[in-house]
C-alpha cells in the first residue's frame, strides 16, 4: 500500500464517526478540531498517515451509518473516498452527504460492478442483517448462492428478513441452522413449517408498519438482495411486479447486490431505483414464479356471487386480500362498471376486468385514473401486462396501505379472508391455534381504511368458508387456544360465507351471534346456539 499525504488523510477524517472523535480529542475541541486538525496532518510522515488511515477504515467499515455526522462537520467528498477503496474495498457503504439514499436520485460518477451470483454475495459476513425482495420478485438465485458462500465460508447467525416469498427457500433447510436464521414478516408455505418448529422466526407487524422498522433505526439492512428490470438509457433500473416494503429496505440498506432478469416487468410509480444506488449487479435470466388459479369451488363461488351481488357497487374501489375468495369475487364482476383498484396485491382476474373495462378508476379519490397496488403475483400473461403500463402504479406499503389514503376513495371495499371467526366477532387469520399460518400482513390496514371511508360508503368484508376443508367449523364459540386475532370484534363489520351476509357493525353480543349463526353450515347451528346461550347467558336474537 502507497503512502497518503495530508490532503488525501483529511478526506479519511471525515469519516471518521463523530462520536469517536469527542471521545478522542474532547468534546469542546471537536468544533477546533477541523482547522487544528488539517494543520497537524499536513505535517504528518507516511507511515503516521498509514496508521491514520487503517484506523479510520476500520470505523468507516464497523460505523458506515454514522458517515453522515461526521461527513458534515468535515464538509468533505465522498467521491474521491468511493474511489480510492473502490479497488481494496468492494463492500462500498453508502454515506449521506453526497450521497442521497432517495432510489430515484442518479449518483454522479458511481456505477455497479458486474459480478456472478457467488462473487456477488461473498460480501456477505457472520452476524449481518440481510434483506430479500419478497413475492413475485424473490431472487432465488442470490438466495441459493448466498446459501453455498455461507455452507462453504463457515458464516455463523446470518439474520435473513422478508414478507412472504416464492419459491424454495434453501437457507431454511435444517443443514443450514446456526448459519441463516429466517425473521420472516409474512409466512407462507415455503416458511411457516420451519417457525413452527422453532427453527425460524416471525415478527407480527401490520405491513403499512414494516417500514417504520427502517426508517426509526430499529432494523438496519447490511445487505439487500433485490432483483430489477434491466437499466434504460439513463441507467434507472424497476423493482418490477413488487415494491411492497422493499423501497424501504434499500434506502436503509448499506449493500444492495442486484439481480438484473429481462423477463422482469418495468414498472411505474415507486418502482424506480437507479443503477448508481446497487453495489453489484448479476445478470441472469430466469421466469418469474407463475400462480395458476385453480378451479374455484362451488362454495367459493356462491360467496363471490353473495359480495358481488350484495357489497360491490358500481364505481367501488377494490381491495383484494390474499387468498382465492378475493380471486373468485372478480369473476362476479364482470358487469360492473367505474371500478377503481387500490390494494396490496392482486393476479389474473384483476387483470380480466382491467381487459374488460369494467376497473377504469375513473371514481377514485386516490390516483384517479390509475390502478395502485404494491406487489402483483399472476402468471406470465400478467407480468406482461404490467411491463410499461402506465395504467398500474406500484406502491410502497408506507403508501398503499396508508388508512389515511386508503379512506379517501371512492365506496372503498375491502375483501379479506380468515381461518376462524367467533360468536363475538373477533377474526383469526395468521394462526390455527399456536401454529403460525400467515402473517397480520394487509388486513387491518384495509379494513380500518374502508370503515373510515370519507364518503361514508366503505365496506370491509371477511369471507370465508363456512367449514374447513375437513368439515370442522370456521364459526366457533370461541377461538382455539393460543390463536391470534387480527381483526378485533370492534373492526369488523362485514362476515360472509356461502351461507349468506351478517352485518356486524353496531351490534350488541346477542345480535351478532344469531348474525353469525345464521351464516354458518347448518349442521353447526344448533351447536352454536347452545354455545351463545352459555356464554351469554340468553338466546341468540335479532
């Protein structure tokens, strides 16, 4: 290594983490200490500056986010810096000075290295946080070279975090406990069978919330794992079919390490990343998971046929929660007209009355004239049909599921589904007793959102099945022990099964057990009934 001069030495100070320099040379002569300081390492020797230098360097490594502190008090480049460790540092963290975290905002004179997956995720250490894009964009193959590099490099109590994600998950085998350790925000198939058995971990959060978790410090990302459309001319890359809390992660993110697919969409609203703000890109080719929608059950579709025929009026706004109920609601409303769509998610059907014109959101509030939705999981007809369509906007969960926004549209109707409701009301949907199923995800968000609706017109749904699969009943006295209430008796409103509607809002304990007793399978009835009559002390009654 060369030998550093003063000016070169000065630069490395402003990096130098604030704290450490109080500690150093004394509170009060902190303020002093820019002037003293470029006199005293004018004057220093090589060897003194080497000294200097790998101090320094060891806290820009261990403090990177505390750049900022010190980069103003300094008043220095950060380019020059990025150039000199570009060639012995290839884990570049990112500063605030001249450095804007903003995804949008281009980043003069810095480009990504082009790497394979396993050089790419190399950088990746023991005990470090690591973030992966979720839902139709997970990054398998980022995930499964992340797995080898830490199988092979010895790594020990990696954190991984996302919401839900598709595909295999192969950090989640039991060869890889101590190495990655899953803290999963959303559960599916692919995670809830190793939470349950203790090997993972689940954080109950609402998702409009997840964001929070970056942007108050609570989480911090070392590396993120994100997969984008290719860069255009002016090197801005999407996040394709899925923003959802990932806009957030990468702005927190001191490392972001892109997988770059041409069959990704490109997307609008707050999709946009530019090249400048992702460390490394890989570039691989590979389809995007494709969900084909299965037949819909007889009983799902006497549902659909309740909402549709009952709930959604001409000119709603839509929101679909996850689940094939939601999916089954929009083949019912093919006849309808002026619908708009604000929600989390949504897959091929939607896509059929966008096809149709019966969503034309020509009656929302909220981005009139445009879909809105944070994450899309269809198959290819759908990824293809968001790839430059101005008529979709992608947004972060911090906006989409904003009650504040979400109450503003027009006859805001939200469909959501659950795993067991009781006499009362209140809505189990991420647990089946002290199993983990799901996750909190969407619903409230979308449900308090369409009960606060302005126009007084909103109407928040929960449907589901009368019975299990099994033929055990989803209306129950009480709820299993040890299971979870998402939506409390005193948010929900509307509860409908194949059976019909019950209008829960404003009703008293009885009311809603005969509400709810007459949506259930009628074999079910009168065991319900002697259920309320002991628990209330009085029979059921309009």
């Amino acid at each position: 290594m060369g030998s550093y001069d003063g000016a070169e030495v000065c630069e490395l100070v402003g990096l130098f983490m604030l704290n450490n320099l109080c500690d150093k040379y004394g509170k009060d002569n902190v303020g002093l200490y820019r002037d003293d300081g470029l006199a005293i390492f004018k004057n220093t020797t090589a060897s003194q500056a080497e000294r200097i230098k790998k101090d320094i360097t060891k806290h820009f490594k261990k403090h990177g986010n505390c750049i900022k502190m010190a980069a103003r008090l300094f008043n220095v480049s950060r380019l020059n810096l990025l150039k000199k460790f570009s060639k012995s540092n290839e884990k570049q963290l990112n500063d605030f000075y001249t450095y804007s975290s903003e995804p949008f905002h281009p980043l003069p004179n810095k480009v990504p290295t082009w790497r394979t997956a396993e050089e790419a995720t190399a950088v990746i250490k023991s005990y470090d946080r690591v973030w992966v894009h979720g839902s139709s964009m997970t990054p398998t193959p980022l995930i499964n070279a992340m797995a080898e590099h830490g199988r092979n490099s010895g790594l020990k109590k990696v954190e991984v975090m996302h919401i839900l994600t598709e595909g295999p998950m192969e950090i989640t085998k039991p060869e890889f406990e101590g190495i990655f350790r899953v803290n999963a925000l959303f559960l599916d198939k692919n995670t809830r069978g190793v939470v349950n058995e203790g090997r993972a971990d689940y954080v109950p959060i609402f998702l409009s919330e997840i964001p929070l978790l970056f942007e108050r410090g609570i989480v911090n990302i070392d590396v993120a794992l994100i997969q984008v459309s290719p860069p255009d001319e002016h090197g801005f890359c999407t996040l394709g079919s899925a923003v959802e809390c990932t806009r957030a992660a990468i702005i927190n993110a001191k490392y972001i390490i892109g997988l770059v697919n041409s069959k990704v969409p490109r997307t609008f609203g707050h999709s946009g990343i530019h090249m400048s703000h992702i460390d490394v890109m890989v570039a691989e080719e590979m389809d995007l998971p494709s969900n084909k929608l299965k037949e819909f059950s007889d009983i799902e579709k006497m549902i659909a046929m309740h909402i549709a025929g009952n709930l959604v009026a001409d000119g709603a706004t839509l929101q679909m929660g996850i689940g094939t109920i939601p999916q089954a609601v929009c083949e019912q409303l093919r006849h309808h007209r002026d619908l708009g769509i604000h929600t989390e998610m949504f897959g091929d059907k939607v896509v059929d009355l966008m096809e149709l014109g019966c969503i034309t959101n020509a009656r929302k509030s909220f981005a009139q004239g445009k879909s809105v939705v944070s994450f899309v999981v269809g198959s290819r007809r759908v990824y293809d049909f968001l790839d430059n369509n101005l008529f979709v906007l992608m947004y972060d969960v911090r906006t989409c599921n904003n009650i504040r926004i979400i109450c503003q549209n027009t006859k805001m109707t939200a469909i959501n589904s659950a795993i067991e409701i009781d006499l009362t009301g209140q809505v189990v949907a991420d647990s089946i007793g002290t199993e983990m199923y799901s996750g909190v995800g969407g619903q409230i968000d979308f449900i308090r959102g369409a009960a606060l609706a302005l126009d007084a017109l909103g109407k928040p749904i929960i449907a589901m099945p009368s019975r299990t699969k099994d033929a055990s009943p989803k209306i129950v006295p009480q709820i299993k022990l040890g299971a979870g209430v998402v939506t409390t008796r005193a948010h929900v409103h509307y509860i409908v099964t194949e059976y019909g509607i019950a209008q829960l809002f404003g009703k008293n304990l009885r009311q809603r057990a005969y509400e709810l007793i007459n949506i259930a399978h009628p074999d079910d009835r009168e065991m319900l009934e002697h259920a309320a009559f002991k628990r209330l002390k009085c029979m059921p009654s309009p």
